[in-house]
C-alpha cells in the first residue's frame, strides 16, 4: 500500500511538471474530513485499552464509534469529490483534478477495507464474550495498525496536496 501510494504521489510530481496543470485549492471539506479521521483513530486506540483493561461497554462503544467516523470519512470525502466538482475541476477536466480523484478514490478503497475488518471486529465484541487472549489481542492490534496507517496515509495524502 505505501509503494502504490509513493508512485502516485511520483507519477503526479513528474505530471505536474510537463505543464498544463490546472492550479486550484483543495475545498475545505477535505480539512474536516482529516478531523474525522483523526477523531476515529482516537476512538479505536481508545477501545483497543478499554479491550485491554476488560471495559466491555467502552470497547464495544468505541469500536462502534470508530465504524460510524469512518463511514463518516466516506460521505465526506464524496462532498469533497462534489466541492471540487463545483468549483471545476471535474474528474476529467485537468490532469490535476484527474490525479486528486484517483489517489483519493483509491484512499477511499483502503478505509472500505478497514470498515470490514472493523465490522469482523464489532462482531467478535458483541458475539464473544470479553475475553483477551493472545489471539484476540493479535486481531485487534491488526486492525488498528491497518486503520491508524490509513489515517496517517490520508494525512500525508492532504499535506501533499496542499503542499504541491
């Protein structure tokens, strides 16, 4: 994933630099969407030490919470699709636009695969009984490690662009 990521991010810099680049500023949704992300990592470390500890209710309430944030990121990053839209910068309008939506969309692949694994997580929570073992343990912890680097991809992803 971070090798797919690194040669978008190279192919747009060599693009941008062969001219015909539309320049334009990325809506302020993607901002709001980066809070969310954030708030929904928070909210999955914050289950995985309740998980730990053997705070049922805070485990399972906060692995709901971290599943509607990422749902969250998912609508949001479609009004961000739809702002950009508004201002012109349509899907095929510039190869900058064009860029802007195919890394982002493919970020987008990337948390519908971690809303799975968090749906396989809700389900071992409430279906189980609260049990940390090893295995558990392990599962959970891969979860997390897929979200939280989503997060950060998506981070890097938004400082990228509104670096270039």
């Amino acid at each position: 994933m971070l090798m797919l990521f690194a040669a978008f991010t190279s192919a747009y810099i060599v693009r941008q630099a062969a001219g015909n680049w539309l320049e334009f500023r990325l809506p302020d949704i993607f901002y709001i969407n980066t809070g969310v992300i954030l708030l929904s990592s928070a909210a999955l470390h914050g289950s995985y030490l309740a998980f730990k500890r053997g705070k049922t209710q805070a485990y399972r309430v906060l692995l709901v919470i971290t599943l509607i944030l990422g749902v969250a990121f998912l609508a949001l990053q479609y009004q961000g699709w739809q702002a950009l839209t508004e201002i012109g910068v349509g899907l095929t309008t510039n190869p900058s636009g064009s860029f802007v939506y195919v890394i982002s969309g493919v970020h987008a692949a990337h948390i519908l695969g971690g809303i799975a694994a968090l749906v396989v997580a809700i389900i071992h929570a409430t279906a189980l009984p609260h049990k940390v073992t090893k295995a558990r343990k392990l599962r959970f912890e891969l979860t997390s490690i897929y979200w939280h680097f989503v997060d950060f991809l998506w981070i890097y992803l938004l400082v990228f662009f509104t670096v270039q």
